[in-house]
C-alpha cells in the first residue's frame, strides 16, 4: 500500500512537473521579444568597465535581477489571488509598454543619435580620467542595469502571469518561480559570455597557430555584429509579442485579422497573423510615443 501510495504520488508529481514545463515554455515564448531586449541591454551596461570588472559586474546585476523577481513574483500572485480581474488590463498594459519602448528606441536612434555618440564620448574620456573614481562609474552602471531589468522582469513576470492565470495559485507559483529563475540564470549566463567574448577572441588572435588566429579574428570581427543583431531582432520581437498581447485582448481586431486570412492557404493563415500582431504593435508604439512623450516633457518643465 505504501509503496502504491509512493508511485502515486511520484506519478502526481511527474504530471505537474510535465505541466510546469509546458506552462514555462508557452510563457517564455510569448515573453521572448523582453528577453531580446533584456540580453541586448544588459551586455550594453558592462561597456566602459575594465575587463577584469565584467564579470563581477555581471554576477552583481543578475543578484539585484534575482532580488527583483523575488519583489515581482509575490506581488504577481497577490494580485491572481486577490484581484484576479486585474491580470488582464496589466498584461495589456504590459503589451502597450512593449510596443511604446520598441517604437521610442527606433525613435531616439534617428533623432537622438548625436546625443548619444556624445554621451559614449563623454564617458570614454571620463574612463581615461585617473581622476575619476571607476568605482562609483561601477556602481551606477550596476544601480542602472537593476533598474532596468526591474522593468523588463515586470513586464515578463506579467506575460507569464497572463499565461497561467486560468491555472491553480499552486501551479502560477511553480511556473512564475521556474521561468524567474530560468531567465535569470539564461540571460545573465549568456551577459557573461558576450561581454567575454571579445576577450575569447584576442586569446585567440594572439595564438601561434594560424586556424586559432583566423577563428580570433572572426570572433572579434562578429561579436559587435551580434550585439547590434541583438537590439535589432529584440525590437522587432517586442512589436510582435506587445502586438500579439494588444491584438488578443481587443477581440474586434482579433476577429478581423482572422477573418481576413480566412481564404488563404494554411503557410499565410500561419505568417499573416504574426505580422499583422507586428504592424499593429508598431502603430500603436507610434501612437503612445506621440501622446506620451510631449505630456513626459511637460511634466518634467513644469517640475523643474
């Protein structure tokens, strides 16, 4: 009887893990436009920190991401539980959040870009300085890094909320908890490896043998190539994923984009719909870029 009662609940224990895993891994598609977006941006933070400093900076990002997600995932459940109406309007919220950061970045690249190569200068030269303290540098590139994968883990920890919220509160928490840690460990692993990439590479190009030479120098010439790929397919997944959460929660869209698919072949009826989910994530970042933006500038004129 014990040993039934023990394969039992082994088995019981099987089927939730089977589950979780396919629970985790419907959520961590859908968030994967704030995954790309949170490699890309998290293995820019590191730039300007002495080689040595890199991975310490890392390790000392992903334990403020890990703080971060123990903040998010409690507060994520309270509100399944409590307010369980709520999931909706924040995971829409969320989508429209995606959509106005994809559209502000492609923004701020063609408007801003003379500010920006002025700022990197600016803390090139800053680094040269043996005035300026590289500790406090480390630090505020650290506080900013945190701060920014507060945002990006609010936004995956809602996706993943709205994906599970039809389930038990015990089955949210195991999928909430499995892809906090899954992200934290899988971004920050892969932080680690592209900022030590170009270090991987000059060991290499400093080598005798001229195959561990060739192999150096392609590792150097691809990894800022990988870095700006990065940025780029992790914007366009943002619109994909923010339009897909925007698309669904409005069913008028939905239902036309559906309709209009209908006498296609199975391949289009597959391909438009993303795209379609696309289009309209990148109307809708247009849309909230342009009401939001002048209201951000006149809050802060008015608070200076």
């Amino acid at each position: 009887m014990a040993a039934s009662s023990l394969l039992v609940l082994i088995d019981d224990i099987a089927t939730v893990l089977d589950d979780v895993a396919l629970m985790t891994k419907a959520a961590t598609k859908k968030t994967a436009g704030v995954l790309g977006d949170d490699l890309a941006l998290n293995a820019q933070q590191v730039t300007g920190v002495k080689p040595a400093r890199e991975l310490p900076v890392v390790w000392a990002v992903a334990k403020g991401s890990m703080l971060n997600k123990a903040i998010l995932v409690p507060g994520a459940l309270a509100i399944s539980f409590f307010v369980p109406w709520l999931v909706i309007p924040l995971l829409m919220l969320g989508g429209a959040f995606l959509c106005f950061e994809g559209f502000e970045k492609i923004a701020h690249r063609f408007l801003h870009r003379q500010e920006d190569e002025q700022h990197k200068e600016e803390l090139r030269n800053a680094l040269k300085n043996p005035e300026v303290d590289l500790k406090a540098v480390e630090q505020d590139k650290i506080k900013g890094a945190i701060r920014t994968d507060f945002i990006l883990s609010a936004e995956i920890i809602a996706i993943t909320l709205g994906t599970v919220s039809s389930q038990s509160i015990g089955m949210q928490f195991m999928v909430l908890t499995v892809v906090a840690v899954m992200i934290t460990i899988g971004v920050y692993g892969l932080v680690a490896g592209i900022v030590k990439l170009d270090d991987g590479g000059l060991y290499l190009s400093q080598k005798e043998s001229p195959f561990a030479r060739r192999v150096g120098e392609g590792i150097l010439w691809f990894a800022p190539w990988m870095m700006k790929a990065l940025s780029v397919l992790g914007t366009i997944a943002m619109f994909l994923v923010g339009g897909g959460i925007l698309t669904h929660g409005l069913p008028p869209v939905y239902e036309a984009i559906h309709h209009f698919v209908e006498g296609f072949g199975s391949v289009a009826q597959a391909v438009i719909p993303v795209l379609a989910d696309g289009l309209f994530g990148v109307v809708a970042g247009a849309f909230l870029v342009a009401v939001i933006t002048p209201l951000t500038k006149l809050w802060k004129a008015r608070s200076a």
